[in-house]
C-alpha cells in the first residue's frame, strides 16, 4: 500500500483578496502543485495555521511552512513557493539569493500597501 507523498509547503493565502486568489489559482495550475498543501484562510480553521501563526498575521502577507515547520513569510515565501514549483525553481533559486530577497521583499511590501485596497473593495 502506497502511503501519500507529504507535502513539500504549506501555503497559507487570503482566499477572500481577488487578486490573490486569481494568484494562487495560477499556481494550483502549476506541475508540482500537487505536492502543496494549499490552506485558504477565509475557509480554514484556526488550527491549520499552527501555534505560531495568528490568523491576522497570516491575512497580512502570503506566509509558507516547510516540511521541516520553519515559518516564511513575504518575498521568502514566495521564493520557497517558486522552489517548489518545477517550472519556476530556478527564478525560486536566484530570489532566495540575499540581495535578490531583499529587494523583492521591498516590493511586495508596496504590494501590500495596494492590496488592502483591493481586498477591502471586494468585502
């Protein structure tokens, strides 16, 4: 009997942001998505995040768990996302490089600032 392959991430993303959704429907599309557990929050239970993940903290940027438990959030998460991900592995690779990082997490930061406004228009 096979036992199911685990996850290699965690995504923990705001299901109820249109523009995230549309998002992360692109990365569900993706080979490898099936070795993701995909967790949406506006339909999860508090206790899918973990104990050391607040349900504010993970609506307020795109947030992934290791298989090993290590907690990653913003560009971080998005570069372990990519890593996973065949087709973006390498783009995955080069973002998680130091400088690199940094940078993105600068812009998904200015993201964010935009993204309230589109999440709040939607609710």
């Amino acid at each position: 009997m096979n036992s199911p392959t685990p996850a290699l991430l965690t995504v923990y993303y705001d299901g109820g942001c249109p523009v995230c959704s549309r998002e992360i429907g692109f990365y569900q599309r993706q080979r490898g998505a099936d070795r993701i557990r995909w967790v949406n929050l506006a339909q999860c239970a508090d206790s899918e995040l973990g104990a050391d993940l607040s349900r504010a903290a993970a609506y307020a940027r795109l947030h992934v768990r290791r298989p090993d438990g290590q907690l990653l959030s913003g560009a971080r998460a998005f570069a372990a996302l990519w890593q996973t991900l065949p087709a973006f592995s390498l783009a995955g690779r080069i973002a998680g490089l130091p400088g690199i990082v940094h940078g993105l997490e600068w812009g998904y930061r200015g993201f964010l600032a935009v993204r309230r406004m589109w999440r709040d228009s939607a609710v």
